[in-house]
C-alpha cells in the first residue's frame, strides 16, 4: 500500500455491466455535485433576501448531502486521499500567508 495514501479496506461490488452499489453512489455524488453548482449559480442570482435565503438553504443541504454521500464512499473503501508531507502544508501555508499580506498592503 503506497504509503501516502489515506484509504479504507475496498467493500467488494458485484463486477459486470450492471450497476453495482459503487456505481449508484458514484452517481448520486456526481449529481450532487452538479446540483450544488447549479444551485449556487441560482444563489448569486437571487432576485431578492427571502429567495436568497431559501436558495442558501438549499445549498447547504445539497452540499451536506455530497459530503455524506463522499463520506459513505471514503468508508467503503471506494475513495482514497492522498496524506500531504508536513512541510508540503507548511509551505503553502507560507505562500497564502504572503499573498494575503500583498493584498492586505496593496501592492
């Protein structure tokens, strides 16, 4: 197992041209996904507070949804992280760092 990798034990799936569970939760996460994006591009264009709200709230159960959606997968072992080294983190948190400084300073 490579050792950068964070990932589960894989939950078997009937192999075949029929969809299996790994294929059903694949699609439900790709579409909400796609409901989320198209949600937020509703949010922006919201013609008012109160349908902004209710968008917002939309959005925020669409996006709980995905999240569960990719949790369930990360369980099973049908999704897998790659760990980043420490100073990897360490160094972006230094390059964001100096970005957010030039444009607190305005240069």
């Amino acid at each position: 197992m490579n050792q950068n990798k964070v990932e589960n034990p894989k939950t078997p799936c009937k192999e075949g041209l029929a969809m299996n569970d790994k294929d059903y939760l694949n699609s439900i996460l790709e579409l909400e996904k796609n409901m989320s994006n198209n949600t937020a591009i509703a949010l922006d264009e919201a013609s008012n507070g109160d349908l902004y709200e209710e968008i917002f709230t939309m959005l925020e159960d669409l996006k709980d949804a995905a999240r569960e959606c990719y949790d369930l997968a990360f369980r099973l072992g049908w999704y897998s992280i790659e760990a980043a080294e420490e100073t990897k983190i360490e160094e972006k948190i230094t390059c964001l760092e100096q970005e957010l400084q030039t444009l607190e300073s305005g240069e």
